[in-house]
C-alpha cells in the first residue's frame, strides 16, 4: 500500500494500527505524517508516480521546517550534495548504487529514498550468497504450472518485475554479496528496461516511474565484484562516514532515542556523555589516532561503524532500564564496546588494552569509563 493509499484510508486504519504495533515499521508507515505533510505543501513539478517531487524528498531525507511549522526530522546526517545527486539520479534512466563501508545507512537511506518517491519501501530483494536468478526475475507457482503449463496465472512476479509494471522504486540490498551470474540479469533490466518471459514468449516493459536502488560494500568476505557491464548501468554515489564527531554523535543520539522508543527505553539525554565516549573511543580506534592527533594507534580488524555505535548504545539503555536506575553509565555500555571492538581474540584484545592503557586511563574524567572496561576485559 503506497503512502496515498494510507492517507485516504484515514488514521483509524488498520494499515496504521498494525504498523503502530510493529517492532520496525516500514519508513512509509513510521513517517506517514511528515510525508502527508510535504505531499501538501509540495507544489514544485514531480516525476512520473513519484509521491514527491525531487526537492521534496530531498527535504524528507535532510530534514527542516515547512510553511505550516511541520517539522521534518532528518533521516541523513552528511553533505546535502550527496542526497541532491542520489535523488537526481532516481528521475534518469540510470540506476542508483550507494557504496560505503558498513555502518554507513546505505540501507537506511535506500529505504527512505524509496518511501518518498514511491511510497513503498518493501519492493526489496535482499542479496546473499544463496540469492537464485528468481528472486531478481520471477520464479513459477509449480503447482499451477503441473495443473495448466506456463501462464501468466503460474508465474509469481519478483520485487524487481513488481516495480517495473507498477512505475515504482525496486531495493536489491548487498548487490556484490549475490553470485556474478545472478548480478549480470540486471543488465538487460536496467538498459533494455525491459524484462523477458521466454517462456511464455511475452515481456514485461517497466514503466514510467521505475528505478532500482541497490546497496554494496567491498570491505566483507564472500564480495562479488560487479560487472563493468553491470557497474556501467548505475550511477554509484559513495556514503562516507560522518565527518566530524559531533555530526556521528547527533546520529548516534538520534537513532538511538527512535529505537529506544520503539522498545520504551528511557531517554538517552542524560547518557550523553556515554555516547559520546563510545563515539570518541570507536572514531580513534577507526582513524588509527587519538582526537588530538597526539597519539598513533592500531585498529582492530572490526569496522566500528556508526551502526555499531547505535546498537552498543542501545544495549547500553537496555542494561540501564531492566537492572539500573534507567540512566546509562559507563559500565552499561562497557561490554558492548568490548564486543565490538574484539572481533579478533588474540589480536584485537592487545590492541584494545594497548588503548585502555595509553589513552583512557589517562584521559580526565574518564575514571569510570576505563575501570568499567578494564572489569568486562578482565
């Protein structure tokens, strides 16, 4: 159901008051008010089947203030250019891919892009190593194809096909995680924009209004490099990791308090200063240096990405709320770093003590931090 379908059916739906019940609404349902509420003062022109004009979904992803004092929280903390290009790129021919490190809200931001422009985020194929061609072409109802033999009735359309005969935004997430031949029946989808049924002897012809984002990292096993044929087909638009610290600990307190809400959490403002440490300790250990350039250190094997700040925070309040007195300290975030950052046992756990010893011990005000850690690494 698109976000129009939604608005029309009124609050009281049922479509809403199962999404208020879900642990993770989909972005159309979590932010249905904010979207209702550019769809209204949005007058600028719209591509075709797009809910939302460029500049709106552009405002939707970054966040700000319209006319009638509706605030839009921002879903993408990072260079507004960056948002601007992904968006242009969905009104072309050309497909998008979001490339990054993990951590870096490639999915979070290809769910988003796909709820404003479409309305609908759940037209998504998710990419393994196991992913069959059917998944990105169509697969066959087999009892129906032993009962009458190929028909339009037997084939099961996938996500990918979905879009392309309904004019909407298709998502294959972890694209060089699927096998290079099931990568390359993209090719024809994306140049051709069109998709053939041999077996019936038919087509489906995407419409206006179709487009494909997919999302990839080069930094895990099992990666798959895509085709120069394939890479050809998208426009690739890089997700970098928050510039400065203050900008990840703003996305860190952002996500956190959203999911905390989600799973009635307390508040995090009074653990700022937690959350901040975690940011601090995993930007140095990621950079190789501490914040004052002072002090050169190792990196442990693990990313220490942003998304793996948010979810050691997040346990942290967990702690805090079910055997604490609901404010998050130190040693509610201690052992999640530690997991974290020792993904390695022999040598991440040296280059983590080497850290304890040189650098948090040391710093003023972090007591309590380091004897937390040093008590979880003991």
């Amino acid at each position: 159901m698109t976000v129009s379908e939604i608005n029309s059916a009124g609050v009281g739906s049922g479509v809403e008051a199962a999404a208020a019940e879900a642990l993770r609404p989909h972005a159309e349902h979590a932010f249905a008010h904010e979207l209702k509420a550019l769809a209204a003062a949005d007058d600028r022109p719209r591509p075709a089947r797009w809910q939302l004009s460029p500049w709106a979904v552009a405002t939707y992803l970054l966040g700000g203030t319209l006319p009638d004092g509706t605030v839009i929280t921002p879903k993408y903390v990072g260079p507004r250019r960056i948002v601007e290009v992904a968006v242009t790129t969905l009104a072309t021919d050309r497909a998008l891919l979001l490339l990054g490190v993990p951590g870096t809200a490639k999915t979070w931001v290809s769910e988003h892009l796909a709820a404003a422009v479409s309305g609908d985020s759940t037209l998504l194929v998710q990419g393994t190593a196991g992913t069959p061609e059917e998944a990105i072409r169509y697969g066959w109802n087999y009892a129906q194809l032993l009962a009458h033999g190929p028909s339009r009735d037997a084939l099961v359309p996938s996500p990918v096909m979905r879009a392309m005969a309904e004019g909407m935004t298709a998502r294959v997430e972890e694209l060089t995680r699927i096998p290079a031949d099931v990568q390359d029946t993209l090719i024809t989808i994306l140049s051709e924009k069109t998709l053939p049924i041999p077996e019936l002897g038919q087509e489906t012809q995407a419409v206006r209004g179709f487009n494909l984002i997919a999302t990839a990292n080069d930094r895990d096993r099992g990666v798959n490099e895509l085709s120069s044929a394939l890479r050809r087909r998208f426009n690739t638009v890089v997700l970098p990791l928050p510039a400065t610290a203050e900008e990840e600990v703003d996305i860190v307190s952002r996500r956190v308090d959203q999911l905390g809400r989600s799973l009635d959490l307390p508040a995090a403002p009074e653990g700022m200063d937690e959350i901040r440490r975690v940011v601090t300790v995993f930007r140095e250990l990621r950079d190789g240096v501490t914040g004052d350039g002072r002090t050169k250190l190792k990196s442990p094997s693990g990313t220490l990405s942003t998304a793996e700040a948010i979810s050691v925070v997040t346990g942290g309040l967990a702690l805090a709320a079910h055997f604490g007195d609901g404010v998050l300290r130190s040693g509610d975030v201690a052992a999640g770093i530690l997991g974290a950052v020792v993904r390695d046992p022999a040598a991440d756990r040296v280059i983590w003590q080497e850290y304890l010893e040189t650098v948090v011990r040391e710093r003023d005000g972090w007591k309590d931090f380091y004897r937390a850690c040093r008590q979880v690494s003991a």
